[in-house]
C-alpha cells in the first residue's frame, strides 16, 4: 500500500518492532519493496531499543540493536540517529531532520540539537520524533522554526471512536495530541495512528493508517 502511493519521499517514525530485531524478519522482502525517487528514510522508536524484554547479557542487547539498524540498512531505509539530510526537487530544498527516541516517560535518547547541527535558520524543516510528547516538550517553541513534526507512537491506543461528531480514545488521557494534526504558531504535528499493534493484537475504532502528506510552497 505504501509504495502504491509513488510518492517523492517515504519515512517510517519507529517502532519497526515490538522487542526483538528478528521480529521483523518476515517482512524485510516486503519492506525492500517500497521506494521512492527521493529515498526512504526511517527513526527508531521505544521499542526497538529492546527495553521491553530480558536479555541473557547487556552485550547481547546492545547486538539485537545493532542487528536492528542493519536490517534498516537492508531494507532500503537510511536510519536518522540525531542526523538530518538536504532533499531538493525542482530547486526547493527540505531539511530532513530524525532524532532518537525522546518522550516523557520513556528513556530519552535523542539530540534535537544535534540532529540541526549544519542546518540553516532559514530552511524549510521537517522532523521525524516518534513520540509526539517530544513536540509539545522541546520542538514547537524551539527558536529554530522546525515547520513539520511527523510522530508515532500512540497507535491512537488502537481503541476509540472517530467520527465527525465524537473523537475519543484512551490515549487522549496519556497524550494531548494522541492522533492526526496539531498546530501552534505555524508548526505542524501529525501523529499517525500506525499500522501495527502491541498488546492486543487487533483495532476497534481506530484504523491502521498510512498517511500521504502533500507540501505546498506557501
């Protein structure tokens, strides 16, 4: 679905698994599939640091992470570790920015700072942060304007309600932006809703989603 899309630019906002690197093992021929003209670009999320789960050693952990980032690489996707890329189509150009993990509650691993190093005041940029507590926390009143934040994480709880009239779900109690758009200032969150699970192994309510995003000079 995401490659029948064709759009310019893919990204993937973490969570490739929920504990261990070769979970994802089945679907690497699937993943490998999708690509587009100006790359695919993926962050890692809470759970692929494999905090969830015991592990016979801390050497052993930190392998199944390096095995993690490998099996990105072997997919086609170039992993941001607090690192940005210059995308430029028809003489425009987008900062690309991703950071490690950083949410309230969680083990905050990536660099915001780091992740802007070399990028112009000036520049249009777009940041991939798992968890969209990052963006009411650090991004949206940084005095770098990062225009677009693209999160994860929530999964909208995978239980709720969306119509034009109700939006509910628990994760709204966890989370102030727990899905879709947010705005302050002129910057923009999107929070996708995901395409997985964990835990319960289903959705009522809240759909999988992939999200298509078109940028307009303004």
């Amino acid at each position: 679905m995401a490659a029948a899309q064709q759009s310019d630019l893919f990204v993937f906002t973490g969570d490739l698994v929920n504990h261990k690197a070769d979970e994802i093992d089945p679907m690497i021929d699937i993943f490998s599939k999708i690509k587009a003209p100006f790359g695919q670009f993926s962050i890692l999320g809470n759970h692929d640091y494999g905090d969830y789960t015991s592990w016979p050693s801390p050497e052993a952990k930190v392998k199944n992470l390096q095995s993690l980032k490998e099996k990105h690489k072997i997919m086609g996707f170039d992993l941001l570790l607090d690192e940005n890329r210059v995308i430029e189509k028809d003489g425009q150009k987008i900062s690309l920015l991703g950071v490690e993990n950083w949410g309230l509650g969680f083990q905050s691993k990536g660099d915001l700072e780091k992740s802007l190093r070399n990028v112009p005041d000036d520049a249009f940029k777009v940041l991939l942060s798992h968890d969209p507590t990052h963006w009411d926390e650090q991004v949206k009143n940084h005095p770098k304007d990062i225009h677009l934040t693209l999160s994860g994480h929530t999964h909208g709880m995978q239980i709720g309600i969306e119509t034009p009239f109700v939006r509910w779900s628990p994760a709204q109690y966890r989370y102030t932006n727990w899905a879709g758009i947010a705005e302050q200032a002129g910057k923009y969150l999107y929070v996708n809703r995901g395409f997985g699970f964990h835990a319960f192994a289903g959705r009522v309510g809240i759909w999988p989603e992939i999200t298509v995003i078109e940028l307009k000079k303004g």
